[in-house]
C-alpha cells in the first residue's frame, strides 16, 4: 500500500469523523469472526466508536466463510475476518473494497494433559498433527468453513493427510470430529471428549480457566493470525452504510484505535497485536 494512499484513507476518516455527517437512526451491520465476540475485544471497542459517530454496530458473530458469504450478498456493511486468500477473492472478485489490515495473534495446538500424541513442546505445526494422526487421538475442528478451519485444513492438507483434490478436506475417522461451532463452544467440547484442537491464541486464553487444556504446540510462523477489515462494496450493493463502514475501517485502523487494540488483555495477556498498514504474513 502506498504511502498516498495510507494517508488519503486517513484524511478520508477525519473528513467522515465530523459531527455532521452522522444520523443518530444510523445502524452498521458488521460480521466478524467469534473470535473477537468471544474474547470481550469488540465490547472494549466498539462503544467509544458508536458513541463518536453516533451510530449502532449490530455484530453478527459468525465463522470467517459464513461472514465472507453474508457481505457477498449485500446482508451487512463491513466485515472483520481472518482467511488472508479469501479476503483477497472476496475483493478481486468486486464484493469488498479498501481492505486493511488491523491486529494479529497466533494459533496454538492445545490438547489434553495427558497428551496421549506426545505433542508437547513440538514447534512444528505439521509434526504435532501428524503425530495426533498417527495415535488415532481425540481431534475436535471447528469444521464450519471459518479462518480457523481454513488453517487446520491448509495444515492437514501439508501434513499429506486431506486426500486429493484441489479443495482440502480433513482426515476421517472416529478419533476426528467436528462441531459445526464458533471457537469458544470447540474448546468447550474438546475439553469434554479430552481431546486435540487448533485454537487462535486470543480465544484460548479467554477460556483458559474453563477448560482443562494446555498448549502443547506453538511458535510455528504458520500458524500466524492475521485480521482484517473491509467494507462491503457499494457499487454491488448500493443499500449498504458504506459511509459508517469506512468510519470503522479508519476508527480500528486509526491511533487511537490501534492502540485500544494493543492495551486490550486477559489474565494479563495481550490478545490481539494492532498492525494497522504492516499486515503480517507467515509465508
């Protein structure tokens, strides 16, 4: 991204930030991965942003295809996902436009204590799902088509063990399950059946005192997180708020809502590491 253009998008946000450009019937659909709904970050964010620019931010907590698919049919504003070749289709094909880049984590491989695999302390990502494979051990997936089942299926396919194909698909077996739910109901159920289950960082720790997982997989530069936010293209839908969606790009990408982004934590951990116009990539 050009410099002229970082800093056109950040005149675009002060011209949009003034008072009369605001309607307090104003309402803004934003479809996000759970991730941010489940972690408390978008209760930090979104009040100080709503209450700036007089408008209501009606979330719809969704996995990253399903939020991807509901801005492809004009049904919200703006999204906040985490599937970097999606995202980049989802605005070459004319859906989406002035896509940023706003925060990112890591995904972890958390397992039970026991860790019948022996996956513990293993950095690579592929190697600890190749070892989870070979005991047949307990494997919860999200499996609802969301950045984080995009990243276990990318991972699986690496490891050789999603079967043909151009479209990755996950191994089959007894000892491999899905929930069809957000990240937070996954842990949940993988803590139940002790089992396996890739986890972005920030919801992990949210839920870390209710469930019995640990992580036992880390620090592999594949397992980068990175989100972004981008509004959903007026041209293709002209009934959408593009006007408050741009609002929020600037709004998360600007310092002040970068840094709330940085100063929002957990047990004392920073969830999400703002990186407004320095997207982060693991390849």
């Amino acid at each position: 991204m050009s410099r002229k253009f970082k800093l056109l998008s950040l005149l675009l946000f002060a011209i949009v930030a003034l008072p009369q450009v605001t309607d307090a019937a104003e309402r803004l659909k934003l479809a996000t991965t759970t991730s941010t709904v489940d972690t408390g970050l978008l209760d930090s964010l979104l009040p100080p942003f709503e209450k700036k620019f007089t408008v209501k931010v009606d979330v719809i907590s969704a996995g990253t295809g399903k939020a991807i698919r509901l801005a492809e049919n004009g049904d919200v504003d703006c999204i906040l996902v985490h599937a970097r070749e999606q995202e980049e289709k989802f605005v070459n094909d004319g859906h989406g436009v002035n896509r940023r880049a706003v925060m990112y984590n890591d995904f972890v491989i958390v397992g039970p204590e026991n860790d019948p695999a022996r996956v513990a302390g293993k950095r690579d990502a592929v190697s600890a799902l190749t070892a989870i494979a070979g005991a047949q051990a307990p494997f919860v997936s999200r499996g609802d088509d969301s950045g984080t089942h995009q990243k276990e299926k990318e991972l699986w396919k690496e490891a050789g063990l999603a079967p043909g194909g151009a479209v990755p698909s996950q191994p089959r077996g007894a000892w491999y399950m899905e929930t069809g739910q957000g990240m937070g109901a996954t842990l949940t159920i993988a803590d139940e059946k002790k089992a396996y289950c890739l986890a972005d960082r920030a919801t992990y720790t949210a839920f870390s005192d209710k469930v019995g997982l640990r992580i036992l997989c880390e620090g592999d530069r594949r397992l980068l997180n990175q989100y972004s936010i981008i509004a959903v293209n007026p041209a293709r839908h002209p009934h959408v708020n593009y006007i408050h969606a741009i609002c929020l790009i600037g709004w998360m990408t600007s310092p002040e809502g970068q840094k709330m982004i940085g100063d929002f934590k957990k047990k004392g951990s920073v969830l999400f590491h703002p990186n407004a116009y320095q997207e982060a990539r693991g390849d």
